[in-house]
C-alpha cells in the first residue's frame, strides 16, 4: 500500500486545488485532507502503522498555527513537511527550515504556480521513496 500525502489547511478550496494539481501531474499516492491543525494531529495518532509519506502543512490557521503543528509533527512523527503559505518572506523560510521544515513555499495565485508547486512535490515523493 501506497504512503498518502497528507494537506493541513483550514482553507477548503486551497486543499482541493492543491490536490487536484498534485492528481493532474500524477501523484498515485493517496491524499488526505484535514482542516486544522489539532485535526492533523489527532489523525496521526490512529495512523501509527501507516504515516504519510509527506505533509503539505499552511502556516496561517486558526487555534493552531503552522509552526505549532510542526513542531508536534517532528517531536512526535519525524514526517517530512513542506510549508506551503501566503505569507512565506525570507524570515518566515529561515523560521520554518530552523523548526524541521524541509521547504517553505509561497502559494501560487495562478494555475501554472499551482502545477509547479505540485511538481515539485512529486519530486520529493521520488526523494523520500528511495
């Protein structure tokens, strides 16, 4: 069985074309989709035996922001995560990468920067596979 990527975003339509970019390139792992960031965690509790290969982690939510969830993801998981965000300046890169983030990236705003970002993604899919 295939290791899912899993995408942490209080933002709906942002997961969706996320995963819709990441199914357009070819992604064949399953995506999961939670909307917060307790959420995220207490999936990865009942995942024990079957942990994402990679999460797509948003840095700017509610109750629980991104930084907060990746700090619980690498105190307890080890699971590679990407920071995919609005708000993604050269500090914010620098903070995400010094707090176990493999990547920072800004979201895209058009279709193309959505295919890139999901691009880039299935490369790391390769990486972490082998």
């Amino acid at each position: 069985m295939q290791r899912s990527i899993l995408i942490i975003d209080d933002d709906e339509d942002d997961c969706m074309l996320i995963k819709d970019s990441l199914v357009q390139i070819g992604i064949r792992h399953p995506i999961k989709i939670v909307l917060g960031g307790q959420q995220a965690l207490d999936l990865l509790q009942t995942l024990t035996l079957e942990l994402p290969l990679l999460i797509i982690l948003d840095l700017n939510m509610p109750l629980m922001d991104g930084f907060q969830v990746l700090d619980r993801i690498n105190s307890d998981y080890k699971i590679p995560v990407v920071m995919y965000t609005t708000s993604c300046d050269d500090e914010t890169v620098a903070k995400a990468k010094s707090a176990g983030a493999i990547d920072c990236i800004k979201k895209g705003t058009s279709y193309a920067d959505n295919l890139k970002f999901a691009k880039y993604i299935f490369d790391l899919t390769k990486e972490f596979k082998s």
